[in-house]
C-alpha cells in the first residue's frame, strides 16, 4: 500500500521540474530514470511501488507518458495546483529553448554545431536509465511469476513490432487473469475504452487549407495529444503524413530540422511542435501547436489521478496495474539496450575516432560510478558529459549540424 506523500511547497515542486527539464535530454526513458533518482531515491517523496504505478497508469491515456508522470507527481503532491506547477515546469523550459533554437534556425538556415555536446550527454544518459531500471526491478518483480512476464516482454519488444503500449497492456492483462477472475468492475474499467474513443473522435477537426493560422496549429495538435499512444516519437509519423505529404504546410527538410531542434533540446520530445508550430506561422503558431499538444495531458491527468489509489484496492486491478509494471522494467530494460548501441558510439566525422570511442565508454562508467558509488546527482552528471562533449569537439571538430 502507497504511503501518503510529505507535504512539499510549490517552490520545492517548481525547483525540481525546472531542473529536471533542464537536464533531461534522451526522450521518456531518460526522463523516468531522472525523476526517479530525484523523487523516489533523493527526495523520498513517492515510494518505487507508487511511482511505478503512476509509469503504468499513464500508459492507459493518450499523451506522452514522461510528461504525464511528472504531471502526476505533482497531483500526488499537491492535488491540481501541484499537477499544474509541476507540467508547466517540466515543459516551459524545452518550449523556451526549443523556440530559440527555431528562431535561429529561421534566421540563418543552419543549426548550432551541438552534435559534440550530444555526444557527450548520450553515455551519462544511458548510465542513468540502466541504474533507473536497476532499482525498480526488486520493487516490480517481487515474484516468479512477475520474472516471467518480464521475460514475455522482452521477448515481445526485441523480437516482434508490437508496440510498447500493446505489450504493457497485454502483460498486465494476462497477469490479472492468471491472479484472479475477472470480476464486474473489470468491466467498468474496460468501459472507459469506448468513452475516451468517443473523446477523442470528437477532437479531431482541423482546419485544412494553404494558409497556416494559429488556431489551425492548435487544433491540429489538439486532436494529436488527444489520441497520441505511447512515446511521443509518433508524433514524427502523423506530422509527415498530415502537415508534409497532405497538407504541404511544412516541406519535408524543414519537417527533420524541426524533429532535430526537437532531439537537441532537453525536456519532452513533444516540444517538436514548438519549431513545427514556429517554422509555419512564428510565435503565435510556437504557442499555439505547443498548447494543443500538451493540453490534453493535463485534462487527462487531473481527471484519472483520483482512479489510481482505487485501483490498487481492487483485486483484479492491482494485479492489472502489476504485470503492467512488470513490462515497464522490460522496456526501460530494452531502452537501455537501444539507444547503447547508438550512444556509446565514436563522435561523428571527428577524426582520432578510436579515442572518442574509448572516451564515451569512459564516460558511461563514470556515470555508473558516479551514481551507485558516490551517489552524485544525475544533473551534474549530464552537465559533466557535456563539458567533456564541448572539450572533445574543440579538439576534434565536427561539421555543424
């Protein structure tokens, strides 16, 4: 059973968002792995148990998951308000940098050669994930039966093209059937389904025609963030298909800078709509598209936070809520295997590509070392593989980006 959290002020809350935003840079996974070294392991504001459980709730919603949890927290924390301050601070620093990055990207027609610093925060990224996934597994995988769901989704992810959310659903499924029998209030669940279709069908007018207005950002992203499952990188293939192929109100190279703007700066990988938002009508077109897209989120946090607590005192939905949990350690695992194999990795079109080798797996154990041993804090972490990023790039220039 969840302990009920310490009280915490807003500013402790906006404090911690902020920063997590600031140094969160490797998409969802990272992002996880940053608020649970900062809110569970540092702050012991939730329990593993509970925030494991805010991971698993979030994949019930449509939105992007990372960015759903720090809402939730929030809601733990302080009720509304809190879910409030703790979105807006999450996402408002990525908006700011996101939008800079657009403005000189529309100024000059170039990007910043930051490919260097990339390079440096990758392994300190994927040092942290693995420590995150680390830690969670005791509180996730307390049984045989939970190791074994476990390794039914690795399986799943690695060897088949079934979505994340799928799997984490399916698990969970099958680990509440083999737990106990359904019961009538599975069906109460399982008929929220045709509601939120409902919902979401509902959001889905645009409107279409050569000349991009604001307002026709914001519906667009309205409709998106209403039925967006999974990680936010979908959000590139109904960007293609709708705003490039369609409706031609981005060209496709300006359609992978902003998806790179996006990928440079910290924060939600959704902030991708900022420069979408930016490049096809300016400021109101950024705040707009950035509205739309993450408003749902909030609305769909603040409306199912108060189901969570009931859910874990339903038999059949806590064992639910436990396979699910089970899958979450798996794909953070499986996360962790991906983007290792990119991140630990030479600093591309550097020469002396052995030793940049050598250095970003030095930098991956330092990072382990840092966290398990000496238990440094993550963001200072990032900033250190940033810094040793800048150095290497200084000696070992790249081409610009």
């Amino acid at each position: 059973m969840n302990m009920p959290p310490p009280r915490v002020s807003y500013a402790e809350i906006a404090r911690l968002f902020l920063r997590i935003s600031l140094s969160s840079f490797g998409g969802p996974a990272a992002h996880l792995a940053l608020g649970e070294d900062e809110i569970v392991t540092r702050r012991g504001w939730l329990s593993r148990e509970h925030y494991l459980d805010l991971i698993a709730a979030t994949n019930l919603i449509p939105g992007p998951n990372s960015t759903e949890v720090m809402i939730h927290v929030g809601y733990v924390l302080r009720g509304i308000p809190g879910a409030l301050v703790s979105g807006f601070c999450f996402i408002f620093p990525a908006f700011l940098l996101t939008l800079a990055l657009s403005v000189v990207y529309v100024t000059t027609g170039t990007l910043p050669a930051i490919a260097s610093i990339l390079w440096g925060i990758q392994p300190a990224i994927i040092a942290i994930i693995a420590v995150a996934a680390y830690r969670l597994m005791p509180t996730a995988l307390k049984t045989r039966l939970l190791w074994g769901m476990f390794v039914v989704s690795i399986a799943a992810l690695v060897l088949t093209d079934i979505p994340e959310v799928t799997v984490m659903l399916g698990i969970g499924a099958l680990y509440a059937l083999l737990q106990i029998r359904p019961t009538p209030s599975a069906t109460a669940l399982f008929g929220i389904a045709p509601a939120l279709s409902q919902f979401t069908l509902a959001a889905q007018t645009v409107i279409e025609g050569a000349r991009v207005g604001a307002f026709d950002l914001f519906f667009y992203f309205l409709r998106i963030g209403s039925v967006l499952f999974g990680s936010g990188y979908v959000l590139i293939a109904y960007i293609e298909q709708d705003l490039v192929a369609n409706w031609g109100w981005l060209s496709a190279r300006e359609l992978l800078d902003a998806v790179a703007i996006g990928q440079f700066t910290p924060g939600p990988v959704l902030t991708t709509v900022t420069a979408v938002g930016y490049i096809t009508a300016g400021f109101p077109g950024a705040i707009m598209a950035t509205l739309g897209v993450f408003l749902p989120s909030f609305v769909l946090v603040i409306l199912t936070a108060p189901l969570i607590p009931r859910m874990r005192q339903n038999r059949l939905l806590s064992a639910f809520l436990t396979g699910i949990n089970s899958a979450v350690v798996a794909a953070i695992l499986v996360t962790v295997l991906n983007l290792a194999l990119q991140a630990v990795r030479p600093l591309s079109g550097a020469e002396g590509v052995d030793v940049t080798s050598i250095l970003s797996i030095g930098l991956f154990g330092a990072t382990l070392v840092g966290i398990l041993r000496w238990k440094i804090n993550a963001t200072w972490l990032i900033l250190f593989g940033a810094t040793v990023g800048l150095i290497v790039g200084v000696l070992l220039p790249v081409s610009p980006v």
